[in-house]
C-alpha cells in the first residue's frame, strides 16, 4: 500500500473511530438526550431490548399463583338464575352497583377457608365506605393471609404514597404487613419493565434512602413473603429487570381470567375448584380485570393488565426469574468492540459485497447473542452495538470508495495528460477488454493530422521557455477541441498532432469523419483567436497544417512488453500525414482526401484541389480543401462554381480555358494561393504541352 493510501486508511479509522465515539456518547448521554432534546435513541434501544425479549424463551411460571378477576360478568351477573343468586350472600352484594367492602369479606372468607395461603387484593381502599367495619375485622382476624393495596401518587417532589383508609387500615402502613405498594415504575420510554419490591419514603422523594429508614414493601413482595418466598425476596432498594411470564393473556378474548363471582355459584366451585381444594396453599391475586377497568400498562409485550404484572414480579421472586443488565463500562466496551468488529472486517476483506454480507451477518449475530443472552438471564444493548458495527462499516466502506473514485479520477486525469479520454475510460474501466491485448483489430477510421508550419525556424529563433509556455497554450487548445468533438488523441509527434475517430468507439463512419472536419475547422478559429493575443505578448504567430483521410487501418495495443500504445496503423494513417504536408504544395491549412469526401459533402462546403500520385503510390486520389461549414439558406460563394469549372477544363488538358477561368476567380479572390498555383501550371503546360495522353494527375517528387 503506498503511503498516500495508508494515510486515507488511516483518516477512514479516524472517522470510523469518531462515528464510534459518537455513539458511546450518545449512549452514556441518552437518559440526558431523551428528556432534554426528545432524541428517540434510548426508545429505539429499549425497542430492540424488547425485540430480544419477545423471541427469547419465557419465564418458568409457578404453579402457586392465581388470579381471579373482578370483571364485567362479576359486577352484572346476567348468566346468572335469579335463585342463584338469592342462595348466595356474597352474590347478592355483587349484584349491587357500587360493591360494599362486605364482598371482600365473603371473598376472604371463601379462599382462606378453602386452604389458600395468601389472598392478596390489587384493590385500593382510599376511601372510607360501606362495610368497612367488617373488612377492618377480616383483616384482623386473617392477619397472616391477607393482603391490600397502597398506591404511589407522583408528586412535584417525586411521590407520595395514598394508604388504605383507617378505617380499614390503621394509621402506620410500613410496619404493617397487609399492605402492598402498587405501583410499577416505567422506564425512560414510558414502558414496565420492572419491579421495585423495597423502597422508602425518602427514596420516593428522590433523596437517597438511609438503611435505618421506615421501609415499604410491594404486593408482589408481601405476597412472596407470607406465601413462604422471604429468603428469595431481592433485599437491595432498587428495581430489578425481570422475566415475564405472564404475557398479556389476560387481555386475549380466548383466554380470559376466571372471574371472581364463580367461586360463589356451588357449579363452578365443584367443577372448577374441586369444592375450593384446588385453592390449597395457592397465592391467589384477586384484581381488577384489564379492559373492564382499564388498568392496562404497556409492557415489552404490548399491553398487559396491572394484576399480571404483579403475578410477573412474584413468579420473579419465587422462581427467581431476574435479568442483569450489563454495566455501564461493559456497555461501552461492547460498543466499541462492535466498532472494532466492523474495522477489521473493512480493512481484511476488499471485496465490497463480501463485506457487507459479513456485515450484514455480525449485526445478525450480535441481535442472535443479545437473545441468547437474554435467556441465559443478561440484558446486553443491541441497537448500539449494532449501529457501531453497521455504521463503522458503512462509513469505512463509503469512505473507501470514495477514496478509491478520487484516486482513479486523479489517475484518470494525469493519464488523459499522455492518452485520449476514450482510451483512459477504455483502460480504467474495461480492463480485460481488447486494449490489453497484444492483438488489434481493423477498422475504418478517420484519422487527422495537424503540424505546425516552420516550427524548425521558430525553434531556433524563439527563447526555448517561452516556446514551450507557447506550445503547451497550443496543445491544450488543440486537444480541448478533439475532445470537445469526441475524438481521441493518438500521439504527439514533436510539434504535429494526431487524433482519429472510430478506433476506440465510433458513431458511424460518416459522423466519424464530420466529427474530424469539424475538429479541423474548430482549430482554424481558434487560432484566428488566440494569435493576436500570442502577438501582443511578444510571441509568434502559428499556422498550421491539418491531413484528414479515412479507411481501413489496424488499431491495437502496440509496443514493448514494458510500454505500450493504443495507436492505429497504416496506409490510411500514412496517406493522411502526406496529406497535411500537401497543404503546403497548395497554401491551405486543410486538406482531405477522396475517402472522406462524400461523407462530409453535405455538412461543408468543399473546393476541389487536384488530382495527385503521392510518392510511392500508383493509384492517384482526389483532394479537396474544405471552406467552411454549410448553412442553411447561404449559398456557396460564387466564385467556387467557376474554380470547378476551370478545374474540369484542366483534367481535360483545356489549358487555356482553364486559365481563363481560373482568373475570374483570381478577380474575386486576389492572392487565392490555390488560383496561383493552377496559373502557373497552364502557363507552364501550354508553352510545354504534355507529352503522351493527358490525365490530370500531378505527381508528388517528396512525402
């Protein structure tokens, strides 16, 4: 790995670090983020917690706990015979709107009697009421099996706890056993998660609790208490994560709980309740039922009614269903492995997709451990983990690739310094395609060369700097055009320039071969443009010379092992450099040959040249030298017919006519070096005609 390399590496970890870093922040800050900036973070880890929680196995139930509900059908007792009721005190209490304290009574009398260990009511009595009279004298005299509630109202100072009413109650609920705290505490998301079996009232009012405070005890914990569970009874004041093993089931239509008036009606009580022997030794929950009463609290398991989470935080107890949550330095320890994780999958595995399955599946994996965890009694954070693993890796993964694109575009343009773009783009991004080859292929190309003219005299009288400051302002002009008419630049040959048209792409061999008229003329104007400046920089003017030709050469990778060039080759390249050296046998900056002619008749405006034998050929061609681009509505310049006219008198050995002819246009256009050059000739042949038939064709003595 070069050095530029290591340290792009080296600033991909330090943002991957940096998105790490972010993350532990946010978690140790999220308590902090959730209440001041509503940041849905701690949710969203809660959420995945939950998640974690509903696929992992649920808690172990005790066979000891039962729930009979005060319910709709308690209250209105329609499936019931009226002598049914009428047999039964406690129903006839039931039937009443507002119960009297009384059905307690007959309630308490019925399960104790029945052999139930504990009768436990998730009932507050805050009021005083009919009957308290006899639920006060219960409660004496069941002392050691009965249990009420006591509720936790939230306060500006942080709660406050409603007891019984005394005359239920007397006053100094904490060294009373019958009574219960409630309440459940939700965590940061407003969801129940667990249970606080020990608080005092000091801690209530969030100041710190001393050990020597008056002590309060939960439902859940008396109840484990007088069910004969003290010793499993968690004794540090705090809440305790727990297992659930009541699932919302009794909210369900196919699941209802029993309901409390059945134990009243002599049917049910033998075939449910074997004549109430299936209440021996029970703690039996007796309670409000979910949707009847709306007491409903969301849990990690959607909503489940207030009496199941008390049987939730009991069967904790008794079975000791409690879930650790990892500490804080171990939470971001695993963070920051997550991180790591991410890393050295980034930096050991190159291919992208691999990658991001292996990403794909440590995230899995580590949701997989969060549960498998869960069951083994640890509550881990998963959404952070997680995100340090999928976010380190994205943004390595991202970051590398753009890297890798801002180098390849870095090469990409210091190699279209040296190579035609079309090649760049061939070789970067086809790079076992043909171009690497040792082979070639022939193809119909249209190649075009320009030089400089007199640049041996200019190099040996211009200051050397200067030049080259002036020929690089030449080339880039030059090469800008090609481009700019997607041509690709072959080469530099020392001041000359060659680009060609279809070697690497084409769009037609007559488009091909307009693209590169149009190069030719885009050039003769740019330097009708740039020159004076050059002159008023001291500098000297350049002209140039442009060769088009088209046909058939060999495009390839050639060269030596160690370097080598995309490049065509043959005839047509070679008679396309002779043609721009004809430019100066005639004094035009632009000749093309027969070849490219009837591709480009109908774009520009051509003029006829002659008929030449290049040296060391034995077919003649036809050039031309090209005016100007075709417009519509504009007509060729008038003088143009006449020079085709004289031109065609001339191949037919009409030397006077021609000359005739060839005047007129002179008369138009004076100094037309094209005109000049075919005067002198006439003037030469008819005072020395031609020998043997005349054709027209005049033969090149140099290349």
């Amino acid at each position: 790995m070069r050095k530029a390399n290591r340290q792009n590496h080296l600033s991909l970890l330090a943002t991957v670090a940096g998105w790490t870093l972010l993350v532990l922040v946010i978690y140790r800050a999220e308590e902090w983020l959730l209440r001041r900036l509503d940041l849905p973070f701690l949710k969203w880890e809660y959420a995945w917690q939950d998640l974690a929680a509903r696929l992992a196995r649920p808690a172990k139930r005790s066979p000891d706990i039962f729930f009979l509900a005060i319910d709709a059908p308690s209250h209105s007792l329609d499936q019931l015979w009226e002598d049914e009721i009428a047999a039964s005190p406690a129903l006839q209490l039931m039937k009443q709107r507002d119960w009297p304290r009384d059905v307690y009574v007959h309630v308490l009398e019925r399960l104790v009697g029945a052999g139930a260990k504990v009768v436990a009511f998730d009932v507050i009595f805050p009021y005083e009421g009919p009957g308290d009279s006899k639920l006060r004298e219960a409660l004496d005299r069941y002392r050691a099996n009965v249990i009420i509630g006591a509720q936790v109202e939230e306060t500006k100072q942080g709660g406050a706890i409603t007891p019984p009413s005394h005359t239920v109650i007397p006053p100094g609920i904490r060294d009373d056993d019958r009574v219960g705290i409630v309440s459940f505490w939700q965590d940061e998301d407003g969801v129940y998660r667990r249970a606080r079996f020990r608080l005092t009232r000091t801690e209530l009012r969030k100041i710190q609790g001393s050990d020597d405070q008056e002590i309060f005890e939960s439902l859940s914990a008396r109840m484990a208490r007088k069910g004969g569970y003290a010793d499993r009874i968690p004794m540090v004041r705090t809440t305790y994560l727990f297992r659930f093993a009541f699932r919302g089931e009794t909210l369900r239509e196919d699941q209802k709980p029993p309901s409390l008036y059945q134990i009243f009606v002599p049917t049910y009580w033998e075939k449910n309740y074997d004549n109430g022997r299936f209440f021996k030794d029970k703690i039996v929950l007796v309670g409000p039922e979910g949707n009847y009463n709306k007491d409903i609290l969301p849990s990690p398991f959607g909503q489940i009614a207030g009496p199941e989470f008390h049987m939730n935080a009991l069967n904790a107890i008794i079975n000791g269903e409690f879930l650790r949550q990892t500490a804080l330095g171990i939470d971001l320890l695993l963070i920051l492995l997550g991180g790591a994780t991410a890393v050295t999958l980034a930096w050991f595995i190159p291919n992208p997709w691999w990658r991001l399955l292996l990403l794909a599946v440590a995230s899995v994996g580590w949701f997989q451990a969060g549960v498998w965890l869960y069951n083994s009694g640890w509550v881990i954070p998963i959404l952070s983990p997680m995100l340090a693993i999928s976010g380190s890796g994205a943004l390595f993964s991202v970051g590398e690739w753009l890297l890798d694109r801002r180098e390849k575009a870095r090469v990409r343009k210091t190699f279209e310094r040296y190579v035609s773009k079309d090649v760049v783009k061939e070789l970067m991004d086809n790079p076992e395609s043909w171009l690497n080859t040792l082979g070639g292929q022939r193809k119909l190309i249209t190649v075009l060369f320009s030089d400089v003219r007199g640049f041996t005299t200019l190099s040996e009288s211009a200051d050397e700097q200067v030049l080259v400051a002036q020929l690089n302002e030449y080339f880039d002009e030059m090469v800008n055009i090609v481009f700019k008419h997607e041509g690709t630049l072959d080469k530099f040959i020392g001041d000359a320039v060659m680009a060609q048209w279809g070697a690497i792409s084409s769009s037609g061999t007559e488009s091909d071969a307009r693209r590169a008229v149009a190069t030719a003329i885009a050039m003769r104007k740019a330097l009708i443009r740039i020159n004076p400046g050059w002159l008023a920089r001291g500098m000297t003017e350049i002209n140039i010379g442009i060769g088009i030709n088209h046909g058939s050469a060999l495009v390839g990778n050639i060269g030596a092992e160690v370097k080598k060039e995309v490049t065509a080759i043959g005839d047509t390249v070679n008679v396309a450099s002779r043609l721009e050296g004809v430019t100066k046998q005639y004094g035009v900056d632009l000749c093309i040959g027969e070849a490219v002619a009837p591709l480009v008749r109908e774009a520009f405006v051509l003029r006829s040249l002659d008929l030449i034998l290049m040296q060391g050929k034995t077919k003649p061609q036809e050039i031309f030298t090209v005016l100007k681009e075709r417009e519509a509505g504009v007509a060729d310049p008038p003088w143009l017919a006449t020079h085709e006219e004289a031109i065609q008198c001339y191949r037919a050995g009409d030397f006077a006519e021609a000359e005739r002819l060839w005047r007129e246009v002179l008369a138009q256009c004076p100094g037309d070096s094209v005109t000049e050059v075919f005067l002198e000739r006439c003037a030469a042949l008819q005072k020395t005609p031609p020998e043997g038939e005349w054709d027209g064709v005049f033969e090149m003595k140099s290349k």
